[in-house]
C-alpha cells in the first residue's frame, strides 16, 4: 500500500513536514540549547546499541549520500513502565531492563529513507510476520547465538536493533545506516504529554486481543489506550498488518501534529515532558547516541519538502509454509531497488533523488527466507498506485474491518458486531 503526502497550502505545509515514525526529534532542536543540565539528563536518557552488518550508503558526485533509518516498535515490556501496561513482564525482560533483550519483538518496522539531494522521502514499512533468513547474530546482553535460520523478521530484536538491521538489509538490498528502537511505553508517555491524540474511527470497534473498544467518530487516547490503538490488528482494514500499518500513520500523523503546534511549542513544561519522554523511549545505534547527533538528523530530515514524502507497505504474499506469515511478493525486488537506487517514489516535480549506489546488490525477493511463490503481479508502482490515497485520508479515520476476524464468547464475527456483544466492556476512550 502506498500513502502519498499531497500538496497542501503553504499555511499547512510546516505541520504536516516529515510523518515520520521519529518521535521527538524536532523536540530536540527546542531543548538543546536549555541549558547545561537539561542537555546532560536528556543524553542520559539515550540507550545505544551497536550496528552491524547493515551496510554502507556511497556520496554521489556531489559528495552527498542518503539516510537510510531503520524505526523500530518494541514490545518487550521490559521495564516497570512497561510491565504496567500489560505483556509478559518475564524474568529475563524485567530483569535486563533492556528494550532489545531477551523476549523482544519489532512489532512496527519501518525503513525510511531521505534522498542524497534531500528533496524527498520514501518510508517503506514491513510487516512483523515476513520470514526472512535471520542472519548469525550474537545478542550482546546475553552472548546468545544461533547458525542462520528461518523466522519471522519481529523475532531479530531478540538479537539486539543490529541484527534487525543486518536482517533487513539482506532482506533489501538497502544500507542502513542508523536504527531507532521506540518502547511501547515511552509511546504511552508522549501521548499523555502532548494531552492526548486524537484519531478517529469509521465504526463501532472492538479487537478482544488489543483490547481496543471505541464508537465511530473521534476521540482523543491517552495512556493504555493509545497503546491499544497503536497494536490494533484484527480491528482494522482486512484484520492483517496493513490495516494495523495505516492505523499508526493516522496516530502518529496526529501526534506530531500535536507535537509541532503553537500550544505545544510555547509551552517550556510541555517541551521539557516531551523530549524528556523522547529521549527515555528510544534506543539508537552508536553513531546516534548523542543530543548533537540526532539534532543533525532532524536537521537532515526538516529538509525534505512536507508534500515529496510517500509512505508505502512492502507487497507480500501468503507463505506457502505457514497460513500465519508471509513472504515478499515477486514485485518487492522492484521496490526494494528503487530505494537502494535511490529513486523518487513522489511523483510531480521536484528534484530526483541522485541514484547513488549502494554497496550490495539488491537481492531477489525468494531469497529472503521461504520458496518463492510464482505469480504474476504487475509492478511495484503499478501495485502501489491502486492503492494509492493522499495524507487527508490518512489523517482521517481508520477503516473497521468487516469480516470475522475477532471472536467474543466463542463466536466469530467482525470488529463491530463484537463491539455490540461486549456491553459489559468499558470503552478505551470517550
């Protein structure tokens, strides 16, 4: 699925700039110069890991090089903060106190690239349960090691944010060249201090297995129910990761809405709450472990035009070996070419992006894990423009699905008839 930024007013162009899943870092261009120990909490916050095997991105003639950053969601549950909102909580999480750890899973993946001239982006997510070829990987907090294996792409974080790098990059061809791992509960936390996000719904839902209950319309989620959306799965679109993919660009669409607005920014204390929050969610490679650095990076991404970022889902198709998964679709090979090349994936005008080479060959999509499945598809644009849809519609509300994807008491039915069959279940949110 493709979800393109459309030209908007110029008015409106400054607030919807970079929908990225890099949460808090424009926060951290307003609070590096607070003061001496503000900025020494703040990089106390950081957590950094190192990156492996995630390739390296080529200068152009003009000495310039993409950004290729590898934003992960993590729900390992592995602190306090995250045991108080559900999950396992088990001995070798809580005890780490390490987002990367023992038992973590990437359950929101998202490859974003900027351009070597900077004058567009292209966000690639990929889904959690995408079997790939999980790369020899040694988990630095616990020395764990295993040969080259088949699994679902999620299960690499149990090796540390550098073996998920080093997985997707054999997985695309694509260098990466830093990583942002988010906790769940540092999610919680931005939400409850921007006052709330807003999102909406098309319908009456219910998901028993996020524990997500809402009414069609708006509402504004703090806390557990933020969370609860962001993990929606069976309640949104065809009850599968692309539903659940849309439904996280609509809530952090919002959230930096929130984040970047007059009310936000004119307020010290809800800065200060910000990126201290920020900065305490997120684990970052080596390179990124510091203020100035990510303050580059946010430099970098404030660069690219607020209408030349395009969002789009990898195309896969079932795995053959397991109804539960699924594998790159024969058309991903084309897609993953055009972001190592570097090639616009915005259509209009606008500068191209400078097609600087990537130091590895950009795989064919069988390789990455299970036998290929022979179809024929049309091409990754072709497959992408039919699913095409501009940033009002993903700012908008997600879609409820209709089929039977969820069950209360035993029977099966879809998300808003089981909204109907749980009168005794609290709504998330007013």
């Amino acid at each position: 699925m493709l979800l393109r930024v459309a030209d908007v007013p110029p008015g409106r162009r400054r607030v919807r700039r970079n929908r990225l899943l890099t949460i808090g870092l424009t926060l951290l261009l307003v609070v590096v110069g607070s003061g001496a120990a503000i900025y020494l909490h703040l990089q106390g916050n950081l957590r950094t890991s190192a990156l492996t095997g995630g390739g390296h991105e080529h200068a152009n003639a003009a000495g310039d090089a993409p950004i290729n950053l590898l934003v992960l969601g993590s729900d390992t549950r592995a602190s306090k903060g995250d045991c108080s909102i559900g999950g396992d909580c088990s001995a070798a999480s809580a005890t780490s106190g390490n987002a990367t750890s023992a038992g973590a899973n990437a359950d929101v993946e998202m490859l974003v690239h900027i351009s070597a001239d900077r004058s567009n982006a292209t966000v690639m997510s990929i889904p959690r349960d995408t079997m790939v070829t999980v790369p020899q990987c040694t988990n630095s907090s616990t020395g764990r090691s295993e040969a080259p294996h088949l699994d679902r792409i999620n299960s690499t974080l149990q090796y540390g944010p550098g073996c998920t790098a080093s997985a997707v990059h054999q997985l695309t061809g694509v260098p990466i060249d830093h990583f942002m791992v988010i906790d769940f509960s540092g999610v919680v936390t931005m939400s409850d201090a921007v006052g709330g996000v807003q999102v909406c719904v098309d319908n009456n839902v219910y998901d028993p297995y996020s524990h997500l209950k809402l009414a069609k319309g708006r509402h504004t989620l703090k806390g557990l129910a933020a969370l609860e959306f962001l993990r929606t799965r069976h309640g949104f679109g065809d009850g599968g990761d692309i539903g659940r993919t849309v439904a996280q660009h609509i809530f952090l669409s919002s959230m930096l809405r929130d984040m970047e607005s007059a009310s936000t920014l004119a307020n010290p204390v809800k800065v200060l709450g910000l990126a201290n929050a920020a900065t305490s969610a997120v684990t970052v490679d080596d390179k990124l472990g510091s203020i100035p650095a990510l303050t580059d990076l946010a430099y970098q991404l404030n660069q690219v035009p607020g209408s030349r970022t395009t969002f789009v889902t990898m195309p896969t198709v079932a795995d053959p070996s397991s109804a539960a998964a699924v594998i790159p679709a024969q058309n991903a090979s084309a897609l993953f070419g055009k972001i190592a090349g570097d090639v616009s994936l915005t259509p209009g005008q606008g500068r191209k992006g400078s097609a600087a080479k990537s130091s590895a060959s950009v795989p064919a999509a069988s390789s990455s894990a299970s036998p290929s499945v022979s179809s024929s598809g049309p091409t990754a644009s072709a497959a992408a423009d039919e699913h095409a849809t501009t940033v009002e519609a993903a700012t908008g509300c997600a879609r409820v699905g209709t089929a039977a994807t969820v069950s209360v008491g035993g029977v099966a039915m879809n998300p808003t008839q089981a909204f109907a069959a749980s009168r005794s279940v609290p709504v998330s949110a007013p």
